[in-house]
C-alpha cells in the first residue's frame, strides 16, 4: 500500500502545484485591453492555457485512478484521500471551464 499511497500523494502534490500556477495565469486573462495587440496577447495567453489544461488532463485522471486504488487498500484516511481527489477534480474542472470561454 505504501508505494501506491506515495505514488498518490506525489501526484496530488505535483498536480494541486500545477492548478495554482494555472489559476494565478488565468486570473490574468482579464486585464485591461488597450489595442488590438493586447486583444491578440490575451487570446495567445488563453489558447496556450487551454492546451495547457487538456494535457493535464491525463494527470487528473493518474491521481484519481491511484486515490481508488488506495482507498479500495486503505481502511483509515477515506475521507481525506476522497476530499482531496474532490477538490482536485472540482478546480480543474472549473479552470477547464474558465478557459473554455476563450477557445
């Protein structure tokens, strides 16, 4: 059980890193325009993190099938483990939407 509940925390840890880093860069999708060239930069931006956000993807998955796994081995810490692959899914699922405005 050790090497799936490190293989878990590891990819939680790398993957909530991740959606920090993405939230902060798509509250900055919504600054001022002031020419056509910011209109131009803030949809590079947001088309760049949405490419982001669909190869991350994967990883949301990763982290998820591990926390089944160790929950189905676990018999403490449940509702830990199922709160945090919650919240993972929750925030990727909004940013994902977030972005999905700007494609």
């Amino acid at each position: 059980m050790l090497p799936i509940s490190d293989s878990f925390h590891h990819g939680l840890t790398s993957l909530v890193a991740w959606i920090d880093l993405a939230e902060d860069r798509c509250g900055r999708l919504s600054g001022a325009v002031r020419s056509a060239s910011d209109v131009t930069q803030q949809l590079n931006n947001a088309n760049s993190l949405a490419a982001d956000i669909e190869r991350q993807r994967q990883n949301v998955d990763d982290v998820t099938v591990t926390g089944c796994r160790l929950l189905e081995l676990a018999d403490t810490d449940r509702s830990g483990v199922e709160q945090q692959m919650n919240s993972v899914e929750e925030r990727f699922t909004a940013l994902s939407q977030r972005t999905y405005v700007f494609e």
